[in-house]
C-alpha cells in the first residue's frame, strides 16, 4: 500500500490555525476580566460604591446648586420640579433616615445608601433631601447596550483586540515559517533525500532544532553513503575469494594425488581465512560507523606497549628493519585495545608498501601524544592523501590485491583516532615514504558531528 504524502500546509492552514487560538486568547482574556470584576464586586463592596459615588457626585452637585440658589421657603417646589426634569424621586426633608445616611452625613456633605441606592444631602438650616432611589434608573441603564459610553468602550476595546491580533501574528509568523521550513526539511528526509537541510531559523527558539536537524542530516548522510560504498565494495571484495574457493573446490574434487590434494586443501582454508578476516573486519568498521564501540580509556605508558605491539610484527616480517623512538615517561590515556589495532595497520601498511625500513616514535608534544609511523617506500601522492582514508579506497589496486588487504586498514586506523578525540593525517617522511602522524589530545574527545 503506497505511503500517504503529508500535504504541507498552506496559507488557509495557517490563518485558520492563528485564528483559532487567538480566539482562545482573547476569550480567556476578557473571561479573566469578567471573573477579577465579579469577585471585586462580591468579596470589596467598597470598590463598587467608589464606582457610585464618582457616578452620582455631578447630580447631586446640580441639585445642591439648585437648592443653595433658592429661597428656603421655595424649596418644596423645587424638590417637585427637579424630581419631573430627572425622573426620579427627589424629597425635601424624609420622614426616616436609613442608619447609613445618618452616619455617612456626619462631618460630609452628602452620603450614599448602597441598598437602596440613594443619595442624601445636608441643606443649610439642618434640613436634608433624599435623591432617590436611582435603582431601577441604573438597571435601565445597564440595559442600554448601544449607549455612547459603552459604544466607546466597545469600539476601543476591539480596537485594542485588532492592535494585539496584528503584534501576535507578526510574531507568529515567525514561529509558522520555522515549523513549515522543518516539516518540509522531515518530509525530504522521509524520502530519502538527505541531502537536504532545513533553513536558517528565524527565531531563537527553532535554532538549536534546525542545528540538531543538520547534524542528524549529516550524520545519517555519511552513515548511507559509507553503507552503500560498503556494500558496493563488500560484493566486489568477496567475488574473488568465493571464485577461487569454487575453483578450488573443484579441483579438490578431481584431484587423486594425496600430496596434491593437501595443497589443495591448504588453499580452500586460506582462502576461507581470507573470507573471515574481510567479514571481521567490515563488522568492525560497520560498528564504529553505528557508534557501539566504546572506549575502555585508562593511562598506559606508551614505550613498554609499543615494545610489545612491534615484537610480533618484527618477527612476522624479519626482512625488516624495525627503529623504534619513544620519548621518556610518556603516557596517555587511551583504550590500548583499539588504540593498538590502529597502530598495527599503520605499522603492516607500512612493512607492505616499505622498501625494508620501518620508523616508528611516540613523544609528548604540548597537551598531545604524537604517534609516528614512517617507512622508505614510493609514498603517497599529495592528492590523495586523503582519499587513502576512504573504506575500500585502494591507491594502487593490482599491487594491494598482490600483497593482501582490503582497503579498510587506514580508514579504522583513523576512526578509532577519532573515537579518541585525535586527528590521523599523512605526510612525506624523511626515509623517502610515507609518514602517518597520530595525535592524541589529553582531554576526552568530542562529537564530531557537534
């Protein structure tokens, strides 16, 4: 069943997605006014009856004017007047004052009775007026939604809600340019194209993911192209052992001498020797390629494990003049294991290609161990000093297949260098061959993809 592709999402995806939690915002936003007005009014009387007296100091301030202007004995006619032109009851002198007007009115000019919401005012000559109530004045009012205070406070507030809206999305925008430019970099890597990389980020948020991205990219590109360059290699690699294990076979097989028989048996098991150490060793380079080899890192002193890492090869190769320069007391930290498999290519690679003389130093240079492998053969050309490095890469291939190997030999040397945080690197010798330099810093290594 084909894979369903993930459209990426366009314009229409985007406004609808901003849309839905700006709504979700802003709703909570005026919720929370709602709630904090609520509970101010329940639990802080006081807050509401600020609000009452700053919307009844103008009315009564007119009435007072209208009294103070007029005779007292008019002021009977007056509180009939006003109470026509207002709307609401105005009494000049009540029967019965509430207890909240009478200890609000003293030492104050006027007082408010919240419960009835009234308002009472001291006149000269110890009389008093009641304005109110102005309860069912202030309910009429509340119901009034088109009223021009409260269609001022609409059109401010929803141009408050479209000033936060336009801020929001200039940086939303950002965040969705980000999202998009990942998605679109994942959806590549879905289908097999590594090569990609995801754009630059545009806010500080995506940044570390769109480095981690590259990295993985990276990562997961060189892992596929060293398995695809080894797989390449491993089918041609074991073409020729397996050829010749059938051709021996056969032999065997129709061979009736004994003598010649046995010779033919020791062939089939060196070629079968020959099929194990390329299986051996493709699994060891396909490990530290995955990243499960590990360091079992420990000081070791370089000038006795030198000693004995050379000695079998001195009398595997004793055509060979071995020279060995260890400067004094140095030590490193290394895994010696891994460490010593990759001096051991350095060193059979250079009693192969050498012309009889092998050179090989360790001394302290700074914070580093520098290991030298020198020998007096042809060398290596300049442009290819890196490519040596490659899995499989052969400089000359009628005379590797001549004296044995595969081409894997300097490119574990050299992963292991890098497990351990140092650098292998190639130059000219003084003998007149190649020289192979491997340094190892004192400080634990780093990721190379980092």
């Amino acid at each position: 069943m084909p894979r369903k592709r993930f459209l990426l999402p366009g314009r229409f995806e985007q406004l609808r997605l901003f849309g839905r939690y700006y709504l979700r915002i802003v709703g909570s936003f005026f919720l929370l006014i709602i709630l904090i007005n609520g509970g101010l009014t329940r639990f802080f009387p006081e807050y509401e009856q600020g609000d009452l007296e700053r919307l009844l100091r103008g009315t009564v301030g007119l009435v007072r004017a209208e009294y103070l202007r007029t005779k007292a004995d008019d002021w009977p006619a007056l509180s009939a007047r006003l109470a026509r032109e207002f709307g609401y009851p105005i009494r000049l002198n009540p029967e019965k004052l509430p207890l909240s007007a009478r200890t609000g009115l003293i030492g104050r000019e006027w007082a408010i009775d919240e419960g009835e919401v009234t308002a009472y005012l001291k006149l000269p000559h110890g009389q008093t007026v009641q304005i109110g109530p102005l309860r069912e004045a202030l309910v009429l009012s509340k119901q009034r939604l088109l009223s021009p205070e409260k269609t001022a406070e609409l059109i401010a507030t929803l141009l408050l809600c479209i000033a936060f809206g336009l801020v929001l999305y200039r940086w939303y925008r950002e965040f969705w340019r980000d999202i998009v430019g990942l998605l679109a970099t994942a959806e590549k890597y879905a289908a097999g194209e590594f090569a990609a990389r995801p754009p630059p980020a545009e806010t500080k948020l995506f940044s570390p993911l769109t480095r981690g991205l590259k990295r993985m990219a990276g990562r997961i590109e060189t892992l596929m192209a060293s398995r695809q360059a080894m797989s390449q290699a491993l089918s041609h690699e074991l073409r020729t052992p397996i050829a010749r294990l059938r051709f021996g076979l056969e032999m065997y097989l129709d061979e009736d001498d004994a003598t010649e028989r046995e010779r033919q048996q020791a062939g089939l098991i060196a070629d079968l020797d020959e099929l194990e150490r390329l299986i051996e060793t493709s699994l060891t380079w396909a490990r530290i390629q995955r990243g499960d080899t590990r360091l079992a890192r420990a000081p070791l002193a370089i000038a006795p494990w030198l000693a004995e890492l050379v000695a079998p090869l001195e009398r595997a190769a004793p055509d060979t003049t071995f020279t060995l320069t260890v400067g004094d007391g140095v030590i490193a930290t290394v895994d010696p294991d891994q460490l010593g498999m990759a001096l051991r290519n350095l060193v059979t690679n250079a009693v192969k290609y050498g012309g009889g003389t092998v050179a090989i130093g360790a001394e302290r240079v700074g914070d580093a161990v520098r290991l030298s492998v020198e020998d007096d053969g042809p060398g290596i050309p300049e442009d290819a000093r890196e490519r040596v490095f490659e899995p499989f890469f052969r400089l000359d291939a009628s005379r590797t297949k001549s004296r044995g190997g595969y081409g894997l030999g300097l490119a574990l040397s050299r992963a292991v260098t890098r497990l351990h945080g140092g650098t292998l690197a190639v130059d000219t010798s003084p003998l007149g061959g190649a020289r192979f330099w491997i340094v190892l810093p004192d400080a634990e290594p780093t990721d190379p993809d980092a």
